[in-house]
C-alpha cells in the first residue's frame, strides 16, 4: 500500500515508488545542455502556427530527457510534436473539435488551427522519409481516430472500459505514431522487417503502456469523472480504494517495465548491417530512455497540477 500523498505536492509524486523499484527508473534522467534554445525553438513554432507553448508546462523538457544524447534538432522537432499531440488531446476531450479533424490531417487540409499546425510538422518530418514510413504514420493516425471514436461511445453510453482491452484502447488513444515519430526526429528509418518483427512491437507497446499509465496516475485528479483510465478501471473492476488502485497500476507498469527491456535484449540487430544496426539501437535506446524522462517531467510540469 501507498504512503498518503504529500499536501500540496505533484499527483506524479505517487509514482516515485517506481524509482526504487525499477532500476531504468532509479535516476533523474540527463537533461540536454540545449534545453533553453529547445524551449525558444518550441515557442517560436507554437506563435508561428498559432497554438501555445506555456513553459510552465514544458514540453520541451520532456523532449530535453528523451533526447538527451541526440542534437538538439532532433528534441525540438520532437517538442514540437508533444506540443501539438496534447492539444490535439486536449481539443478532443474538453473543446469544440470534432472527430472529423482527423480526416483533415490525412488529407492536408488546414481549417483548423491544429490542422495548419499539423501540416506545418508534416512538412518538415516527412521530407526524408520512405513511402512505407508515411503508409506507417497514417496507420496510426487511425488507429487513433477508432480509439478515440470508441471513447466516444463510451462516454456516451456510461460504459466502462475493461482491464482485458483497455491496453490496447490507451495505446490507440495516446497516438501511436509518437513513437514512428523517433525515427524522423533522429534522421533514420528502422528496416520495415524488424518493425514488424516481435521484439521490436514488444519494446514499443511496452514503452507506450508504462508512459500512458504513468500518465493516467498523474491525471486522476484532473481527469476524474473519466472512466478511460487504469486507476478507475481497477477501482470500478477490482473493487479497490483509490490508493490499492494506484498500488495495483505501479505493479503493472513495473512489469511492463521489465517486459521493455526484455525486448530490447531479444532484438536482433545482428541480422542488420552495421549502419542499420546503430540507427535502429538509437531508436530503441530512445524508448528505452523514455520512462524516466516522461516521470521526470510529470514531476514538474504544470499540466495536471
């Protein structure tokens, strides 16, 4: 059992337990010695499309950790991107943009604000990209408009998602392409082939599980009312406090914590050419740093305080 949180202190505080827990976790991650000109990057980007880039809430130093060994190119872009998907999250759940929106994005309209955006980043990260990267990203742009319409019919019905699906809901919902998005960031492309393969699948749907259920603990308090989320769905399953709920999330993501790094291990990068093999080992080390770099921010950003 949980220790009661701290008065006045950060939801995200009821995740430290994970730091003795899970040795990936144990230490603050290393932030990039360019996080300033990474944050003057972001809002520079967020005035130009006409979205908003609050410091306070710091995207780019959730970027600044899971890029930390990377050029400060490669964390800004991705800043960019984290700027965008949580207003696009935001603009679903709580604001007037519809569903539809998603349709704009895949054919390039620019109506809406996040559409511009949206075409503005397009523009810069695919240039380098293959053609089955492309087919890839639009694959999960739509796996996130299914998801985020089944959330829907929930919201609408009163229905509560189970423990047996809601992973596979949350990773559609979370935006599965943010992860394809390391790839451009870094200036590679991972062998469709080892993609595909299942160490490679594992590694990201654990990587997407442990972050987005770390996220649903930050955000009880701000999301409370909403069934799509790990905490409430063990309450409301598993009979349990809020406290046991939180407990029995952390017990899960310290498993698919290992999970992650039992699928790095299984990856079989010797079957590639050496550029390849180094090209695919930052994309992995980037999951593989991403945990902590996203508690770390959770710890002090603004956003679910």
């Amino acid at each position: 059992m949980l220790p009661a949180p701290r008065r006045g202190g950060s939801p995200a505080e009821a995740l430290l337990p994970l730091t003795a827990r899970v040795p990936a976790m144990a230490r603050p991650a290393r932030m990039h010695p360019s996080v300033f000109a990474i944050e003057a990057a972001v809002i520079d980007w967020a005035r130009r499309t006409g979205l908003r880039a609050d410091p306070a809430v710091g995207f780019h130093r959730m970027a600044g950790r899971a890029f930390a060994e990377f050029d400060a190119a490669a964390a800004a872009l991705f800043a960019q991107w984290l700027t965008w998907l949580f207003h696009f999250d935001d603009e679903l759940d709580e604001g007037p943009c519809p569903l539809e929106v998603f349709q704009g994005l895949l054919t390039g309209a620019a109506h809406h604000p996040l559409e511009a955006a949206f075409a503005d980043l397009w523009r810069v990260t695919s240039v380098r990209m293959s053609d089955r990267w492309r087919a890839r990203f639009a694959m999960g742009l739509q796996r996130q408009h299914d998801a985020c319409r089944t959330e829907a019919r929930n919201r609408a019905t009163g229905r509560v998602p189970t423990i047996e699906e809601y992973p596979a809901l949350r990773r559609g919902t979370v935006g599965p392409y943010l992860y394809d998005l390391v790839e451009p960031c870094l200036r590679v492309e991972v062998p469709g082939w080892l993609q595909a393969c299942d160490p490679w699948r594992d590694l990201v749907e654990a990587c997407s599980d442990t972050i987005a259920w770390c996220n649903d603990v930050a955000s009880l308090g701000k999301e409370r009312g909403d069934a799509h989320n790990l905490v409430v769905i063990a309450m409301h399953e598993l009979d349990l406090d809020e406290r046991g709920a939180v407990a029995w999330v952390l017990d899960r993501v310290e498993e698919r914590c290992h999970d992650m790094r039992g699928a790095a291990r299984l990856l079989p990068l010797d079957e590639l050419e050496p550029k390849e093999a180094r090209d695919a080992s930052k994309v992995a080390c980037a999951y593989l740093a991403a945990p902590r770099a996203h508690l770390d921010w959770l710890l002090e950003s603004a956003r679910y305080t």
